[in-house]
C-alpha cells in the first residue's frame, strides 16, 4: 500500500491497477471503455491534459469551445478507464458550503454550481441530477453553536449571498427533514446529488465523436520532462513519459488532484493524496425517499470537525431504481492510515462497517427500522482526495515551469472543477496570446470570479510550507469543509 506515516511526504505513486469497485462504475459507458482514440500515442500535440475526471474533462470542453484554440490539437492520458479516479468514486454531491469558506469562495462555488446545472439541463445528460436543499447536521451543541455564529457573521458581511442559507432548531422542522436526533441543522438551497461519472462520461464521449478529443486511457504519465531535442523543444517543450512511448506537448494541463506530486515532486507537501472511503446501501422496506443531501457533523466516537455525507438515489426512472443510499466518511472508524496514501484497492474495514451502521442510528430513515442494526451495502470503495496544505484548491502555472495545474480540492471538487478547469484554460490561452502570467490571472479573477486565493504563486507556495503539514492539520480539524477558523 503506498503511503507515509512521515509529514515530510514521499511523492505519490501512480494510481494502482486495481481500484476497488466503486458503485458508480457498475454502469459504465461501453464507448469509453478501454478507448483510445488512435491506435498509438500521437508523437505530439499542442496541449497533453493528464487525467478524465471533472478538471480534465472540462478543461477539454472549455478548450473546444473557445475559438482561441480552434484548430489546436488536444491529448487527454488516463492511468485508468475514463473517469475512474476521484470523480467516479466520490458521495455524488455538487453542494456549496456558505460558510465553510470565504465569501469570494462561495460566491465562486455557486458560479460553479450554476454552470453544471445549465449545462447539464441545456444538453439533457442523464445523470441523475436532483436539485435539493444541502441539510447539514449538528449532533454536537458546541459544533453547532460556531455554526450558527459563521451563518450569523456572514449574513451580517454579505445579506444576498447570506440567503442562500438558514438555520433551523424547531424539532418539528428537523423532523421534516429526518435529522430529528440532531442539535440542529442548516439548509442550503444551492445544492444537488448526481451521478458524477455519467455527467464526465456523457461530455468525452461528445468530445471524442466531434473530433475534438484523443483519449488515451490506460496510458499513466510515469514523469514529465522538458523535451532534449533541440530543434522539437522550440516548439513543444515538454516530454510526457508513458510505458506506451512518449509524446511532446507545447503545453500540459494537470488534472492530477491527489496524484499530482508523482509528476510534481515540488507539490508533495502541499497537495497530499488522501483516502476516503464510500457506500452504496439498500434502504429499508418502505423508506420514503430523504429530501436532502447531507452532512452530518459531530456524530460521537469520531472527533467533531469530521463529518459523514449522504444522498439518496431514485426509486424510479433510471435503470436501477433501488434508492441507495450513498453514504461516505467514518473517518473516525479508521483502522488504516489514510493520509498520505493513494492506494484505492483498500477497503477499510472500520470505515465500512461504520458507514453499514451509523445511519439507523442517527437519521430518520422511515419505513420497517424496528431492531434495524445493520444496512446491506451492494458497494463499498474507497477514493483517492487531494487535501490542500492551506484548504484551497491549486489553479494556474506552477512557478519554474510551464506546466498548468488544477487540483487540491480537499474533497470538495464537485462545486469547483468545472470552472477551475476553465480558469487554467483561460489563463493558459491568455498566455499563449502574449499575456503575462499576472496578467491572465488577474483576468479570471476579475472576469469569472475565480478566488485569488485559489492562484497559485511563489508567495502562496511559501506560505503554505509555513503552515502545519496536511496529517497535523487534519488531526487539529484545519483542513476540509468543517474546519476550525485559526
């Protein structure tokens, strides 16, 4: 199993050959399967995009309909089948979380929130996508009352993006939303459960059928490199090393989230791979469907500031109806290290049985429940995350390269990588059309609203080597969407 008890982390690994079975694969599209789109790699191409999940697929949408790069050629490597990282074993949440972060960073969040929402009405995708109200439980008075004073403070700073949130303590209310053992809860009305690896799935294969994409999966990057011929560097400076052959690009795009020290040696203290651990579990008899997407904070036996996440599939109109539920987290059942570790064969055996159990103890499931100790799980996986060293995601040129990166979203990718792969597109092809690099960052902030946190920079990099390293902050609750305020 790769992984690290030091906090000088060693770079990761390449994803392994087997991942366990992720309940989001078990329906996977036969077009992608295995595809590559040319029988061998080409030589070369103007832009090489290393991974398909939710960055680099929509990277490679964004690069396809902006004229900017109209006629330029685009590789995308996967280590895997399509899809069959991060994004295809994630909870299958796109929830902006108000007051886990900055109000630049939610207002971004609910950019991001729109964007998939649009695209996925505008193009019909079949994903399951089901616009709800986010319900965050508090099992714990002293988790809850911080919550309630970040709610309170940020509808005090900014009342417009305050109303997208409300608080709730009325027993009756908490029993509406089938949290009734909770302290309390707050709901979020910019929130939704999908089937992530469909919505993926759905825009390669329109990208590969337009002519616009060369998919290449299992095809891992095993280094990057600047190119050694003198006359092929001018124009494509980078070399990708693959056990297929080689290929130049002029420029490469990291999709790599919590593999990206394995290509960037530099990140590996900075973006650390993290494992997660996730269920598909058959409701009982009769449940009604739950009317929420969760997250459920302060459960006792694991520290507070860890918290478990849940939505419910549909009982009808989709090929398997069987209203799972997709339940993740038990970080405090773990009986594995997880930080520092980006093997996702394992299934951690606590975490599994903590996820079959928890659910019947803390929610109001409905249905036949009586003596219910126990909920039969069809799947259980795990996933690997990218935990950030200062809690926010890494978009832009990494410094002393020109390499173009995106990840680190700490396990909240979903309300972000659409348009962070759009920021790395636009400040790529900014770039390439004689801007500096300041200059085309401060466009996408200026234009699309991205975070200037969210920049990656000298001084960022600098600073976040000062902070605690990942596996201290997240003992100490500084990483992930409960985070301590320091």
């Amino acid at each position: 199993m790769g992984s690290t008890s030091s906090h000088a982390y060693k770079r990761s690994g390449l994803p392994v050959h087997n991942p366990s079975s992720s309940f989001w694969h078990s329906e996977p599209n036969e077009f992608l399967l295995g595809h590559r789109t040319t029988p061998e790699i080409p030589v070369e191409a103007d832009i090489v995009i290393v991974g398909s999940g939710i960055t680099g697929t929509s990277a490679a949408r964004f690069l396809c309909e902006d004229p900017r790069a109209k006629g330029k050629s685009i590789v995308m490597l996967e280590a895997r089948e399509a899809c069959w990282g991060a994004t295809g074993r994630n909870g299958g949440h796109c929830q902006v979380l108000p007051v886990a972060r900055a109000p630049d960073v939610t207002h971004f969040e609910i950019l991001n929130y729109n964007a998939v929402k649009a695209y996925i009405e505008e193009h019909n995708v079949p994903c399951e996508w089901r616009s709800l109200d986010g319900c965050h439980a508090y099992y714990s008075s002293g988790l809850f009352r911080e919550e309630q004073a970040k709610v309170a403070a940020l509808k005090e700073e900014d009342p417009e993006l305050g109303e997208i949130v409300r608080v709730v303590t009325d027993k009756h209310d908490l029993a509406e939303h089938r949290v009734s053992k909770a302290v309390g809860c707050t709901l979020t009305s910019a929130a939704a459960s999908l089937w992530p690896y469909k919505l993926v799935a759905f825009i390669l294969e329109h990208l590969i059928k337009c002519g616009d994409l060369n998919l290449q999966t299992h095809t891992p990057v095993e280094s990057l490199s600047a190119t050694k011929d003198h006359a092929a560097a001018a124009t494509h400076p980078h070399t990708l090393h693959t056990p297929r052959g080689t290929i130049r690009a002029r420029e490469v795009i990291l999709a790599t989230n919590g593999y990206t020290s394995h290509l960037l040696p530099e990140f590996a203290n900075i973006i650390v791979p993290v494992r997660g651990e996730m269920s598909a579990l058959l409701p009982p008899p009769g449940a009604p469907r739950l009317p929420n997407s969760y997250g459920l904070a302060g459960q006792p036996d694991q520290p507070e500031h860890w918290g478990d996440y849940l939505n419910q599939r549909p009982y009808e109109g989709v090929p398997n109806p069987a209203g799972h539920y997709m339940y993740g987290g038990g970080y405090g059942a773990a009986k594995h290290e997880r930080v520092g570790v980006w093997d996702d064969s394992i299934v951690d055996k606590g975490m599994a049985k903590w996820l079959r159990r928890r659910l019947p103890m803390f929610m109001d499931l409905g249905g036949e429940t009586d003596g219910l100790k126990e909920l039969e799980a069809t799947h259980q996986w795990t996933g690997i995350m990218g935990f950030s060293r200062d809690n926010l995601p890494w978009i832009g040129r990494v410094p002393g390269t020109a390499v173009w990166l995106a990840g680190g979203y700490t396990g909240h990718g979903m309300p972000n990588a659409t348009l962070c792969g759009k920021a790395v597109v636009d400040m790529l092809l900014g770039v390439e059309a004689g801007a500096s690099v300041a200059d085309a960052q401060e466009q996408v902030v200026e234009k699309m609203g991205l975070p200037r946190g969210y920049l990656i920079t000298e001084k960022r990099l600098a600073e976040a080597k000062e902070l605690p390293p990942v596996a201290e902050a997240v003992k100490l609750g500084l990483l992930g969407n409960n985070a301590k305020k320091t």
